[in-house]
C-alpha cells in the first residue's frame, strides 16, 4: 500500500470500492439511496423480501453500475446482503452476490431461472449457446463442443499466431498510442482468418464492423428501430452477417478448412441456419471477451514488471505454435488468470425468473431480472488474500486460492452454461500476449491507475496511454 495525501490507497482501489476523488464520484455519492423491499413474498411463505435501492427516479443506480461495476456491486452486497436489488435505467435487477447464492442460481435446481441476456443486450446472441435454454442449449452444446477439440484449437491457434506476429509489427515504437483500440483492432484482425477462413482486408473487415455495430448497441437505452440509431444500424448489421455467414456456407464445407465455420459446417445435426447463429454468437463473444482479458493483462503487466520479466524468460524457452506449446506458458498462465479475477471479462451472468422462486430465502417474483454477480465473489476478502493485490502466485498450485469455493473465482460462469469456448479464449489471450513480450516491454507509472469502466465489457475510459520499446 501507498500513502496518497491523507489516505491510505491499495493498488487497486477503484476495483474494489466506489471512488471519492473525482467530482463525479462526490455527486454519485450523495445520490438518494431510497431503500425499499422488491416485492412482498406470497401470505404464508415465510420468505424474506428482497431489500433494495430505487435510488433515483428511472435513472436509479445506473450510473453507479456503469462507472464503478463490481465495486458498486460490492457495495450493495455489504449494506444489503447477498441477495438484494437496485434500480438502473427503469429496470429492477437482482443481484446475487457470494458463493452461496451465487451456487443456488448457476444450479438452476427447480428450472426456475433461464437466460436473461436477450433482456439485457438485445437479439444479437439469438440462436447462440448465450440466449439458449433447455433441453436445446444441452443438444446444441454437444454438437458445437466438436469444433472445440483439441486438433480443431489447434487449427485456429496456428492462424491466429501468423496474424498476430505479422500486425504486432506494425504497432508503434517510442510513442504513446491508445492500447484499447489498438487491441480491439488486432482481436479483430486475427478473428477473421481463424474463425471464418477469410482475410482480415476486404470483407474480413466488413465482418468486423458489423460485429462491433452488435456490440455498440448492446448498451443503448434507445432501443427503436429509427434509421440513425445504435438499434437500427446494430439489427442491419446482424442481417447482413446472419446471410453472409449462411452464403458463406457451402465453400466452408467444401474446402475443408481450419477455421472454425468450416469445422463447424461438417458437424451432422445443424441447419444452415444454426450453423451461422453458433457462428455468429462465437465471433462476437470471442472479439469482445478476448479484448477485455488482453487489456488487462497488459495492464497488469507493465504495471508489475517483475512479472512482465518472468512471463518474457519463459517466452524465450517455449514454443508457442500449437495448444500445448502456449499450455506450457504456466508464468502467462497465472497472469491472465489473476489479470481477469481482478478485472473479469464478464462480471455478471444474466439470468430471468420464469416462474416464483427463492434464493437464500427472499422471494423472487416469477419475470424478474437477475444479475449473478461472479465479478464480486472474486474480489471478497473471505475468499481470497489480499483481493486488491495484483498476486498472480495465488494461483500456484501450492496456494490455490481459487479452489478454497468452486465459486471464487468463475469469469467463465459455471454449471450448464459454462463458456464452452474458455479453453480457446484463454489460448487467444495467452498466444497474444507471448507475442507482444517477445518483441516490446512496457511500463506504467506507479501513479498512474487505470480508470476502469463497466459498459459492455470493461476497458479503460482513457484509452490505456502506452508507450512500446522493441526487444
């Protein structure tokens, strides 16, 4: 810990408490909390009201959720326990927070709880594992989990790897640039060949536009269809992909590629049709998500450079091309892990009541929203040492801290819905970053924070201004 005028900071202090520093951060604090019950449980039940805050008419908490993300999440849970609500934008949401009610939800017991993202970001994901419920997410799980064999990683890791060595050449020396759009940029540039089959020039990058009008538009309050909106350019955007993927079908097949459209196009038991939502579905999730845990890897990594030089040293030594080559990269490994425990790609899960239910005895009203807060379980002192601290050795297997609940540390969900392309995300991440560490190194001062904000994915509200020095 370092003294900042009268206070006592941690490293990481805006992750895991609401700020104090900024005038904005004054203001959201004096914001009316208006504690209320959610919605009183049947006569008889003996079932507790889920406690809550309405804050501010229609606006609510929303601000607060946006800027401060798990921290605010955090918060709720001290003041209110691990099952409470809090309005944002007009919406109720519930949050479950700890592993324990956290354990109730994923486990879906009584099959009282489904998908909520269609609710929350819109019909991007529709036909995707994501928006699927049972028993056709279980069916459609077994076919896809084919494409995501070990040869077929294989297959796109060797893409993905000759991509990025050839674009992180072109990223600039000696001067600042803003790393967040420099790494949305390349995730997407190595996204096209190796999920697709096609260059990123030409319609490679068409593709990606259209994804990331998708993702723009799954924070957008105006949710109308007028020309000119984040909705309206985000559904033309979709319709346009869902029928280039499905043209793009019959060549997938018959040149019998590695790319994940062809491996999936050769799986008996799709339509057409299905094979483009899956496919759809996993470029998004895969751009997005793998952006996330690159940036903050790199973050932590110029901002501990002990660990950048341990992660480098074992670069030099290990041969990378392949799934069990970057398998061997343990240092990286631990980064990464201890990089998105801290910062998660995917802090909450989404899910909706689709019939009366309870969770640790407070009703949930059939309809309701809930957000599972697996961000907020992997920043709590009673399960992890030190939360704050950047200590990818937690992960050692002679600490293990992430094995003291199956639930502390879970950024990629658990139980049925579990990311089935997590093997594959971790691989992207961890084969982009050897790249970047053979070739630059990098720091951050030791005042300098990272502004984190919590949109649709994490990322730093000022770009991540970084300076490279080549090898």
């Amino acid at each position: 810990m370092t003294a900042h005028g009268d206070q006592t900071r941690t490293e990481n202090r805006g992750l895991v408490e609401m700020g104090s520093d900024h005038w904005l951060d004054a203001l959201l604090g004096h914001t009316p909390r208006r504690p209320a019950p959610l919605a009183a449980p049947p006569a008889g039940s003996a079932l507790e009201p889920v406690p809550g805050d309405r804050g501010l008419p229609f606006i609510g908490m929303g601000v607060h959720t946006v800027r401060y993300g798990p921290a605010f999440l955090l918060a709720l849970m001290r003041r209110h326990g691990p099952v409470s609500w809090w309005q944002a934008f007009g919406r109720k949401v519930v949050a479950v927070s700890g592993p324990e009610a956290v354990q109730v939800v994923l486990a879906n017991r009584d099959k009282a709880f489904a998908s909520g993202w269609p609710a929350v970001i819109g019909p991007w994901f529709d036909g995707g594992l994501l928006a699927m419920n049972a028993p056709g997410h279980l069916a459609d799980r077994r076919l896809v989990q084919t494409a995501y064999g070990e040869e077929a990683l294989d297959g796109y890791l060797r893409a993905m790897a000759e991509d990025v060595e050839e674009r992180l050449d072109r990223w600039p020396v000696g001067r600042r640039f803003r790393l967040v759009d420099a790494t949305r940029e390349l995730s997407g540039q190595i996204t096209t060949r190796a999920f697709l089959g096609v260059p990123h020039e030409g319609v490679g990058r068409k593709v990606v536009d259209a994804v990331e009008e998708c993702i723009r538009a799954e924070t957008a309050l105006a949710r109308v269809r007028l020309p000119g909106t984040l909705w309206h350019r985000a559904h033309r955007a979709r319709t346009w992909l869902v029928r280039y993927l499905h043209q793009a079908l019959p060549d997938a097949r018959a040149r019998a590629g590695e790319d994940f459209l062809s491996v999936l196009s050769r799986v008996d038991g799709f339509t057409d049709r299905q094979v483009a939502l899956h496919a759809l579905f996993t470029v998004i999730a895969s751009h997005d998500t793998t952006t996330a845990a690159t940036l903050a890897s790199v973050y932590f990594l110029g901002k501990h450079p002990v660990w950048q030089e341990r992660a480098r040293a074992e670069s030099a030594g290990v041969v990378s091309r392949d799934a069990a080559g970057v398998d061997r990269l343990t240092t990286l490994d631990l980064v990464v892990r201890e990089s998105i425990r801290l910062v998660s790609p995917s802090p909450i899960l989404m899910r909706v009541a689709v019939k009366d239910t309870d969770v640790l005895g407070h009703h949930i009203p059939a309809g309701q929203l809930v957000s599972v807060c697996t961000g907020v379980n992997q920043l709590m002192p009673e399960l992890w040492s030190r939360p704050d601290r950047f200590d990818p050795g937690r992960f050692d297997e002679d600490r293990a801290e992430d094995r003291g609940h199956r639930l502390a540390w879970a950024p990629f969900g658990w139980g049925a819905h579990k990311c089935i392309g997590m093997r594959l995300g971790m691989l992207k991440v961890k084969a982009t970053l050897d790249a970047l560490l053979r070739r630059y190194e990098w720091s951050y001062p030791e005042s300098y924070e990272a502004p984190w904000r919590f949109t649709s994915l994490p990322a730093p509200a000022d770009g991540l201004p970084t300076v490279l020095r080549r090898i």
